[in-house]
C-alpha cells in the first residue's frame, strides 16, 4: 500500500512557466566593468552631469568594498568583469511614447507572462511600468495618474523630466556606501519606476512594476524610487520573471521609499525569478537592497513580499522609523524548494517617538532548500514609547531542507516593547493523511496546508495579486509532497 | 430511499480476507477477517495496542503501513491499491481518534473542498456557496454547534469535545457509505457523548454501515451495535452480538484472550 508516490520524501518537481525567451535584437555593452562603461551607460541615457558623478562616487567607493559572505548562503564566486551592464531591445532608439510605438514581439512577452500592457486589457485599477533587461518599455494609465497629480515613469524619464526630485531624494534612503550590491547599483543602475505621490492624494489605482530579464549574460540593476509627500496614499506592486538558463544571473535593485508627514505607502512583492533546476544549476542571484523611510510623523510603510524564485535571495526591506508615531509593518512569505537558498528578513530601526512596527515572516523550504529569516529590531535611545512585535514560522517539507532563524534585537531605550515569537513545523504526515482521508488530492491537501500558513500574510496583498500569489505558490510547489 | 442500483448488491459492504500488515518492521495484523454487511453497526472492541487503529487506518489507506497478505474489498472492488482521497471519494470515512489540526485554514473550506471533491468524483456539479451554506449549516444544528465555528480554523484550539464533533459534522456532511468511528468516545463528558451519538444515529439507514472501534460499552448504550468483535494482537478473536459488549464490560478482556489461546 505504500506507493512511491504517497512518500513525503518523493517531493519535488517543479515547473517554471515563465522560462521562455524572447527573440529580440538588443543592445548589449561587452561583458566588463569600468568608469568607461559607466560614462557609456549615463551618455546612452541623456543623463544629466549630477548624475553621472554620483554613479562615479559610487563606482569608486564599490572597488574598495568586499562582498557580503555573513549571510547563510553558498555560492561561487561571482566575476563581475563577465557581465554585461546594459542591454536594452533594439527597437525604438528612443523610448517609444505610446503602447502602439512598442514592439509587438515585447507585448507578446508581456501578454504570455499574463501583464497584457494594453489598457483596455489589464484590470481596470492597476497600471503598469514593464522594464525588460535594462529599459522601461511602457508604463500604463500615465495620463489618468496625472490628471491625479502622480507621477508613475520609468527612472528614465524621470531623471529627464524631473531631475530636481530625483536629484532631490536619490541615495537619501539607501546611500551609494550603503553596502556592496547598493554601491554596484548606484554605479550601474539602468532603470526602474520612478513614483512621485504629492501632498494629500490618495493615488487612485494600484501602481505596478513588471521586470523582466530576457538577454544572457547579463545583470539587471533596477532602481526603483517611490516618495509620498505629505498625507499622501499609494499601494505598489512589484513583479519579476526571467528566462531559464543554465547560467547564473545577477540582479542587484535598490529600492527607496521616502513617506513624509501622514503618507502611507504599500509595497508588495511577487518574486519569481528562475530559481535553477531540481540540481541546482542556473537561476537569478537576487541581491537587493530596499528600505524605506518614514520621514514624517504619524507615516506608514508595509512591505509585503511573496518571494518564490532565484537560486539565491539575499534581501531584507527594511523600514527606518524617524519620524515621531511612524509604523512599519513586514509580511513576508519566502518559499525554496530543490536548490535554493534564501537569506531573507527585515530591519525595523525605530528612531523617533512612540514608533511601531510589526513583522509576520513564514518561511517554507522543501527539497534540499535553505531559507532564514534574519532580522534586526533596533530600538535607538530616543525612541521613547517604541513597540515591536515579530513573529517567524517556518515549515519544513521532507528531511533533507533546512530552517534558520536570526533575530537581532538592540534596544536602548528601557521603555521599549519588543515581542518575539517563532515556530518551526513539518508539514506533518499526519495533516497530509487527515484531509486526503476527507476526498482531498495530495497535491490540493499540500496546497491547503501551506496557504493556510501563509494566511497572515497573503491578507496583506492586494486581492487579484493574493490569488497570483497562492497559485504562484502551487506552482513552486509542485509535486513537492505526494 | 434510492439505492445504489449499479453496487453489486451480493458483495458485502466491506469484506477484509486474512489481512496482514505492518509498519516498519512491526507485524500490527495477523490474519484478520471481518465482513460488513449494509446497515449493520459493528463495535470493535480490545485491549489498548491491539490494532483496532492500525486496522482503521489501513482501510482508509494510510501510507505508513504495508500490506504484506490477505485483500480488502469495498462494494466488492479491491480497495488496497486505491490512494486515501480516492477511498473517500467513493464513500469511506474514516472519523480520526486525535482529529489534526491544520492552522489558517477554515473548517467550512475544508468541509466544501471535500464535499466538492467527492461530488466532482461522482460526476455531480459541486455546490455553490449557498447551497453549501443551507446544508452544513442544517448538519451542524444536529451537532449543536454554533455558526462561529465555520470561521475557525480546523480543529485548531478546540476542545477534545469540539474536535470530535467535527469529526462527526464532516461525517454527517460527506454522507459516506462506510464510517469508522476510531475512539470517538473518548474524551467526551457524558453531554458530549450524546450529541455524538444522536449526530451517528441520523446517518443510519440501510445502505449505510458504522464501524465503532471503542474501549467503553457506554458508546454503544447509545448507538446499538448489531455485532460486536474483540480484536486482539492483530486478529479478530470473537465475535458476538451486543451481550459481548455488556460481559466484556463486566469481565474484561482476559478470560476472551485465554479462550482464543486455548
């Protein structure tokens, strides 16, 4: 009676569905980097000189850092001089102006990774920038968004049509030293969404960024800038695909947020890199730096993140609480199966008064996956009042992967409230046989036990992503019991 | 009542030949034969570590345990190969001694999800929400159970009472053909007991069977059984009608054990 197929054990079998490519002539600098090709990348722009110094501060300054290795993840070493740092689709010399100027073989790609970038066809509610390889090739409902007075464009455009805010706010959150792949990215950086939200508007629609790796070889450096003035409201959706590859690809964003006095800004994340196959081999590194910061008083940031792919996730949204009542709030799902590795957490620095934050992080490994949660609560001597509260889950599918769990926490204020809880479970036989018992498929009861861990969580998504998000979690799952 | 017109109906509800079965490398059946009729209520009675779970799980398909010897038939079709879910689908129901806990997620999902499961087997369309609504919300006024408990999640921070309720709610809900009851008295006050009781007393009907696989005689004042068998080291060693239960109860298990040895 017991059958190969019924073994906890007999996981894995995951199927990518985003691993195609798309057959476009690009534009791709020589694999290597230095000041020559970062002045090529800043003059391929039409970059202001501000901005081509600062990216050469940060160059300087990267060559005298060392790689992070204090994360628990493994991999060979990275050559940097083999990457290509720019490539963009060759179509369209200059960024196209409408979606009918857009190269019907990108809105196909778009259409089959189900991001249709026609207006008429996306959900009403949602619009769209989709950066493919190291360009922003459409951003949608840009004229509804402005009638609003939001600004939702490619880094591109925004360093053309509004340099003073972009000079203004670069680099205040996540500075160019801030840390090795954030110095890399400030050097090399080619596009991203630019997101400007002006005192007291409610953005009316969800706001997304679709990113795409398509060429070989080559690293995607997105930047990404979201700054809600005063009392204003913006939630803002990130999603990611590449195509599969035996080798490995680098992909290195800064993220920054900027809230200032009552504005509230929602970020959330579905990541689906191409995690490598069931051996191991291909896949995204994912080293990212995102932090946000509450500026203003009374402000609000939340990270909300699904990360499901990359052979390596090395990422920690983090939320700098200076402003006095400000909150930050982390909901995190990091599911690794087979080969992956996934170094994953938060940081919730709590500076100004009565400041709040909560973390809920769920991490799932099956295969011969890695995952930790790493987290630092640091409650800074003035934050008077400052609360925290955190909690970590881990469950783990079959014997041979791993959880790992690494608070920080510094408090130096004695006021300070800070609560910790943390489970780890196994998705336990027991539960399998109980609702497969009740007529429930072994693949369904997986799916059943997982979203329920993932519940606290995936209430956090906007609704029509929390459904891509629990049927992206089926799929990474995929035959990972029964 | 409609019967089930395609069932062979010269099979036995449940027929189990010389069943052997272990896991790991411990024998738990040795040789065990029982016949289930339509309609029947059996109790199956034994001492503690006898087998009479073992024997439960095996019939619902738990993978864990190896069948080594002897066949189960179900409506006269060979259940061994079939997986747990497949089972269930065609009208077994195995009620769990310790009823699993499985946080987040909500009781009337799992009860929908499982009872759509079965219906989609069937060839029937699954019930909408309300549909669903009007009839688990009927079956758990027989459970006497409050409407909270849909928005829980399944079995998580419920009393032992609760849980068996549950367990008899989704009975109740899957309307199977075949239940097993394991232990579904214990840990119950005597309040419980009977709204237990009176829950499996609505499911009985001709073409349906129940297994109560118990410790206690006071079960079975409440659900009469028509046959009551004593398992033992892997076997049934006795069988009778419900005087066995009531001289068990007064004699204990020994004096059936020594008559089996002889």
């Amino acid at each position: 009676m017991s059958s190969k197929a019924d073994d906890l054990e007999s996981l894995i079998g995951q199927k990518y569905r985003h691993g195609f490519v798309t057959d476009i002539e690009s534009d791709t600098v020589a694999p290597g980097l230095n000041e020559d090709v970062i002045a090529f990348i800043s003059r391929k722009k039409g970059e202001p000189q501000f901005l081509l110094d600062w990216r050469l501060r940060a160059y300087r300054h990267w060559l005298t850092m060392t790689e992070p290795h204090w994360a628990y993840v493994d991999y060979p070493p990275v050559d940097y001089q083999s990457i290509s740092y720019y490539s963009a689709p060759k179509t369209n010399a200059n960024a196209p102006k409408s979606l009918d100027e857009v190269d019907p073989k990108l809105l196909e790609t778009y259409d089959k990774l189900g991001i249709p970038l026609h207006e008429r066809a996306r959900l009403a509610g949602v619009a769209v920038d989709a950066v493919f390889d190291s360009v922003s090739v459409a951003t949608t409902f840009k004229d509804r968004l402005a009638k609003a007075g939001v600004i939702f464009c490619s880094f591109s455009e925004a360093v053309h049509n509004h340099p003073e805010l972009v000079e203004q706010y670069l680099g205040t959150v996540v500075p160019p030293a801030d840390n090795y792949y954030a110095a890399l990215n400030s050097a090399v950086f080619t596009d991203g969404s630019f997101v400007y939200v002006p005192k007291g508007v409610r953005c009316p629609m969800e706001l997304s960024t679709y990113f795409r790796i398509n060429a070989a070889n080559t690293g995607q450096f997105e930047r990404t800038l979201i700054i809600a003035a005063e009392g204003a409201h913006v939630s803002y959706l990130e999603g990611c695909t590449a195509p599969k590859r035996d080798e490995n690809q680098l992909h290195a964003a800064v993220v920054e947020l900027v809230a200032l006095d009552d504005a509230s800004i929602k970020y959330s994340t579905v990541q689906n890199w191409y995690p490598g196959d069931e051996n191991g081999v291909g896949g995204i590194y994912n080293f990212v730096t995102k932090r946000g910061e509450c500026r203003g008083a009374r402000s609000h940031i939340s990270w909300t993140q699904v990360e499901t792919g990359s052979a390596i996730t090395w990422k920690y949204p983090s939320c700098v609480l200076l402003g006095d009542h400000s909150s930050g709030e982390f909901y995190s799902v990091a599911v690794t199966n087979h080969r992956q590795q996934a170094d994953t957490g938060t940081k919730m620095i709590h500076v100004g008064r009565h400041t709040k934050s909560s973390i809920v992080a769920k991490g799932i490994s099956a295969g011969r996956a890695q995952s930790s949660y790493r987290g630092l609560v640091s409650i800074q001597p003035g934050a008077e009042g400052a609360r925290n509260f955190t909690q970590c889950d881990s469950l783990l599918m079959g014997p041979d992967c791993g959880a790992h769990t690494f608070p920080y926490v510094e408090v130096r204020n004695p006021g300070a409230i800070v609560e910790h809880e943390a489970t780890t479970s196994r998705i336990g036989e027991d539960q399998l046989f109980y609702l497969r018992a009740r007529g429930i498929s072994a693949e369904d009861a997986v799916n059943m036990i997982v979203s329920g861990f993932c519940k606290a969580v995936f209430k956090e998504l906007p609704m029509e992503f929390a459904v891509e998000a629990q049927n992206l979690l089926a799929v990474s799952l995929e035959g990972a019991v029964g | 009542m409609t019967s089930h017109a395609e069932a062979p109906s010269t099979a036995p509800l449940l027929e189990i030949r010389d069943l052997h079965a272990r896991i790991k490398d411990r024998a738990v059946l040795k040789g065990l034969n029982l016949t289930i009729g339509r309609g029947e209520v059996h109790a199956i009675m034994g001492p503690n570590g006898s087998g009479k779970s073992t024997l439960s799980q095996i019939i619902a398909g738990r993978p864990e345990y190896e069948v080594t010897r002897g066949t189960v038939r179900f409506e006269g079709e060979d259940l061994l190969p079939l997986a747990p879910e497949e089972r269930a689908r065609r009208g077994f129901f195995l009620g769990f001694q310790y009823p699993v806990e499985i946080p987040g997620v909500n009781n009337v999902y799992l009860l929908k999800a499982a009872l759509n499961a079965k219906r989609k087997s069937h060839g029937l369309a699954e019930l909408d929400a309300f549909d669903f609504l009007t009839l688990v919300k009927d079956k758990m006024r027989v459970m006497r159970m409050d409407e909270s408990f849909l928005s829980r999640a399944v079995n998580e921070g419920f009393s032992g009472g609760e849980k068996k309720r549950n367990e008899i709610l989704q009975m109740l809900t899957l309307e199977p053909t075949l239940a097993v009851l394991d232990e579904t008295d214990s840990g119950l006050d005597i309040d419980a007991l009977k709204i237990v009781a009176d829950g499996v007393n609505t499911l009985r009907a001709p073409d349906r069977s129940i297994v109560l696989v118990t410790h206690y005689q006071r079960l079975l004042e409440h659900i009469t059984p028509d046959f009551v068998h004593v398992l033992a080291n892997g076997r049934i060693i006795k069988s009778g009608d419900r005087t066995l239960a009531l001289e068990l109860e007064r004699r204990g298990y020994d004096w059936v054990l020594e008559e089996a040895a002889a």
